[in-house]
C-alpha cells in the first residue's frame, strides 16, 4: 500500500487542552481511523528557535517526543486539518512511503491492527 509517514515532534510537556499534544494527537489519529502509531521518547533535541531539549534525571518535561504514523494520503490529509483547525503548534514531516504487512494471515491478526489495545482483548 502506499500512503505516507507523518511524524510530529513535540515535547512531553507540551499541551493542547487538557492533554499532552502527544496523547491529543492519538487519540485524534484513533477517532480517524487510523490503524497504528509508534511513540518515540528521545534523550535529547534542538528545537525550531535553537533551544536544547532534554530528558534531565529530576524531571521528564521537557523531553523531546516523535509520534509517527504511516497513514493513507487521504488520512494524513485529514488528519493534518484537524491539527490546523485545532491550531495545534507542532512541527510535522510528511514522506512518502509504502507500506503493508508481511507473513502469512492469522485469525488474531484483526486485533493486532487496533490503535490503543487493551490487554486481554
């Protein structure tokens, strides 16, 4: 399949409401549809304005995140106008990509495919 690979970055204690952009941005990214993405907790960044962030032993807060989706064309899109519309400030990087699943189908393979599985389900 191809699609795209959208990755925001953000910090861990940057919010939007009364979540973290993070948590935001899946649960917006679930709500869509979309089926997976991967969180990246880095040791360290340099933002947009030049600013070092960093994960410090005494506090996580500043500790720079990736969330990274691979997404249809028309999920990206979609997704994208929400952050807009929401006037989220994050950075993003949109790629062309492909992607699918490789190895033989299994009848557990559906509940492998959710956004946010609970164990035991």
């Amino acid at each position: 399949m191809n699609g795209c690979q959208l990755t925001f970055f953000t910090e861990r204690n940057r919010r939007h409401g009364h979540q973290t952009v993070c948590d935001w941005l899946l649960h917006e990214a679930h709500a869509l549809g979309i089926r997976g993405a991967t969180v990246i907790s880095c040791a360290q960044g340099v933002g947009h304005a030049g600013a070092h962030h960093s994960a410090h032993a005494l506090s996580l807060a500043d500790q720079p995140q990736q969330i990274i989706l691979a997404t249809t064309d028309d999920e990206a899109d979609r997704l994208l106008d929400i952050v807009r519309a929401e006037n989220v400030h994050v950075f993003y990087m949109r790629m062309p990509v492909e992607f699918g699943w490789i190895g033989g189908e299994t009848a557990d393979q559906t509940k492998h495919m959710r956004l946010f599985r609970r164990s035991g389900s």
